[in-house]
C-alpha cells in the first residue's frame, strides 16, 4: 500500500499564497529561477543577506527554490498583480520564511533596485505577517536584523516587531519579535 506523506502541521512546504492590493505573493516554483537570479544578483541585497552568493547564479537561484520542499524553509516570490494594459508582471521581491526550533518562525526579505522605496516590502512582509499568524499562532514570529539597516528596521517597528534586547544568530544583528498590536 502507498501512502502519500502529508506535511506537517508546522511545515512551511505547503504555504498558501495570497494577494495584497499591489502584489501576489506565492512560493517560488522551478521556472522562476530566472526571475529570482535576475532580481537578487545585486550586491545591495547579496551584501545584506549572509546566505546569498556574489554573483547570485541561477544555480544559486534553483538551490533557493529547492531549499522550499524539505518544509522548514519556504521562499516565497512577491509579483506585480497583472493590470490591464500593463507589461507582464514582474518579481520585485523575496520573503523567506524559516522554522526556528519547535516555537519560532523567523521572516526575512528582499526587494529589488527598482521597487525600492514604493512600500512593497512592507505590504509584502504584512501580508505574511498575518497568513503566519493564522496558520502558526503556537509559534513566535522574529525576525534579524541589522540596527544600521535603517530602512528594514524601521520598516519592521512599523509593522509591529520589537527588540528583544538579543544578538541574532547572524553575526552584527539584533533579534526582532512580531509583537501585533
């Protein structure tokens, strides 16, 4: 007899996707490999993120992509919702998210040059913030990040994250915990 293996109740493998105003947000799959080395191999983002190689290759990408199906890490691409008479819609951004031990879950995140300062990071991040909470509210949800990243820390604070007065497990930055008001 087969049985299928169903993912855990706290696997990330089957993360849903979901829309905001602006973006569709969903997991990464294998054809988007392309869109994913075309956005991050950018030194601003490989430079911030310790996992990231310079040059960010499409290897790199598909390694990326693939690290999504083990269940305790899931990256999922932020698109451009298709408009009428707009181009294709594009990839601007990347939310990773990452089981931390049996009552954490950790967020991190990237955008593109060219959609930097239009506030998808923070509709993005938003967006998981609220499916995370739904589908793990045993789970404590942080994320790292570095107090000179002046943006990302203002943008988490924004979005209701706290100090926690800890280094991160990443050496220079500090740990944030989502605190929803």
């Amino acid at each position: 007899m087969f049985f299928r293996r169903r993912p855990s109740r706290d696997s990330l493998a089957d993360l849903p996707g979901l829309e905001t105003a602006r973006l569709r947000i969903a997991g990464l799959a294998p054809g988007d490999a392309e869109a994913v080395r075309t956005l991050t191999d950018d030194p601003a983002i490989t430079g911030a993120v310790d996992f990231l190689h310079a040059p960010f290759t499409l290897e790199d990408a598909q390694d990326l992509i693939r690290s999504g199906h083990r269940g305790s890490d899931r990256f999922l691409g932020a698109w451009l919702r298709e408009r009428q008479g707009s181009q294709r819609e594009g990839l601007v951004g990347v939310v990773g998210t990452h089981l931390r031990g049996p009552g954490a879950i950790e967020i991190g995140y990237w955008i593109g040059g060219a959609a930097r300062g239009q506030g998808f990071a923070s509709e993005a991040v938003d967006g998981i913030l609220a499916l995370l909470s739904r589908r793990f509210p045993h789970r404590l949800i942080v994320a790292e990040c570095r107090p000179g990243n002046v943006a990302s820390w203002d943008l988490l604070h924004k979005l209701g994250f706290r100090e926690t007065g800890e280094e991160g497990h990443r050496p220079g930055r500090r740990l944030l915990e989502f605190k929803p008001v």
